[in-house]
C-alpha cells in the first residue's frame, strides 16, 4: 500500500455531487464513474462500521486497507459489515484519484466526491504550452465526470472546485455558497432565476453553469433558495 493512495497532490480538485439517495449506493455508482471514465482501482480504502453517524470522515472509527479486487468491489458497493468512507484509484493521466464523501452534517445525505490533484490548474500565464493543454484535457474530463455523476446519481447540485468542500442544503440554508463551475438539477427553478438571461449549457438531466457571471448577492440568494427547496 504506497502513502499517497488515498492522499492526492495538493492542492485538490474536487468534482462534488450531492443526492438525496442512500449515501453509501451514491458512493457505488461514483466509484462506478472512475472506472468508466479511465480511472483504475487501487484496492486501498478507508471503512468504517455502517450506520455510524458522521461529520467528517476523521470523525469515524475506521481503518485503511488494502483489499483484493473483489473485498473492495464489496467494500465500495455496500456489502459486508463495513462501508467505504474513501476509495482509491489510479489513472495514467492524472495520478490518484480518490472517492469520498466530504464534510456535511451526520443528519442528512453527506456530499459525495470525486477528488485529484488540481496542480495543473495552476495561473495559465505560469504555464508551457503543454501545460496548458494538460489542463484544458483536465477541465474537460472534470466536466464529463460531473455530468455522468450528475446523472447516474440522482444529483440535485454539484460543483468543479479547487480546494473547496461543497456544502450541503443545510449549509446553504445557513448562508454558505457554491464556488467553481455549478450543475443544479432542471427542476430547481429558484436557484436558476438568480442567473437571470444568462443561461448555462443544458445537461439531460440540469444546467451547468461554467463560472456564473453573476453579482455577489444573486449568486448567495440564489444558493438560500437551492438550501430551501430542497429541505426535508
């Protein structure tokens, strides 16, 4: 088991969802996304006994492991005494790439990642020509991968973000925003009015908007009214 596998380079770049649906069946069909989407398994993960509630993943009682390929296909679809909390992969392209839930309060659906390194998304002007075209290759898988996980998991927000942990509803209830490039669900109309004429490109299953070009106070009234819509 090498030291990194479940710790990507700095600074981090997190393609987040959040779903309603059983977090642990969530946290299946993302690490189902990875594969598909060139991603290979490690066999390392982090388990934790299921049904404990949780904040942060540090939070829990776990221990990482290194599983042969079935355990971990178990481990990382819900089977056994033990859930997966974070997984590992591997890819050619980018280097370890990990799935995890992130920070949420332990009463509602935690939001559920796929993080990597985000160095190459360095400041442009800093960057060699094939540097920039590594992180153009970058932002556009990041894209793909956000709308299969948008898709595959009944996703009613997600965002591309570099060292950002995205909130949940209760969050944004609270006054915390999205940063980065936005997906919200089609049926989430008070989210998408803050946006106003300017519309994003529209997915099956929502819009996605790539660095919204709103004002401050729109973007914030906008992320309240996604928290609310979406209380139990």
């Amino acid at each position: 088991m090498t030291k990194d596998a479940l710790y990507p380079q700095p600074p981090h770049l997190s393609i987040s969802i959040w779903s309603p649906d059983d977090e642990e069946s969530v946290f299946g069909r993302a690490c189902d996304v990875a594969v598909e989407l060139g991603c290979r398994p490690s066999g390392v993960a982090r388990l934790a006994p299921r049904g404990e509630p949780f904040e942060l993943v540090h939070d829990l009682e776990a221990t990482t492991e290194q599983l042969a390929a079935a355990a971990f296909e178990t481990a990382v679809h819900g089977g056994g005494p033990l859930r997966a909390v974070k997984a590992g992969f591997q890819s050619k392209a980018w280097g370890t790439v990990i799935v995890e839930h992130t920070l949420g309060p332990a009463a509602e659906p935690h939001p559920t990642a796929i993080s990597l390194s985000g160095d190459l998304l360095s400041p442009l002007e800093s960057q060699s020509r094939s540097e920039r075209r590594a992180a153009q290759k970058l932002s556009e898988w990041s894209v793909e991968v956000l709308r299969e996980l948008s898709a595959r998991c009944s996703a009613r927000y997600g965002t591309i973000a570099v060292e950002v942990s995205m909130p949940t509803p209760a969050g944004l209830r609270a006054g915390e925003r999205l940063q980065g490039d936005i997906f919200v669900a089609a049926e989430i109309d008070r989210f998408r009015a803050a946006f106003g004429p300017v519309g994003g490109v529209v997915w099956p299953q929502g819009e996605f908007f790539s660095r919204p070009p709103v004002d401050d106070r729109a973007l914030a009234s906008g992320c309240v009214a996604l928290g609310y819509a979406l209380a139990p």
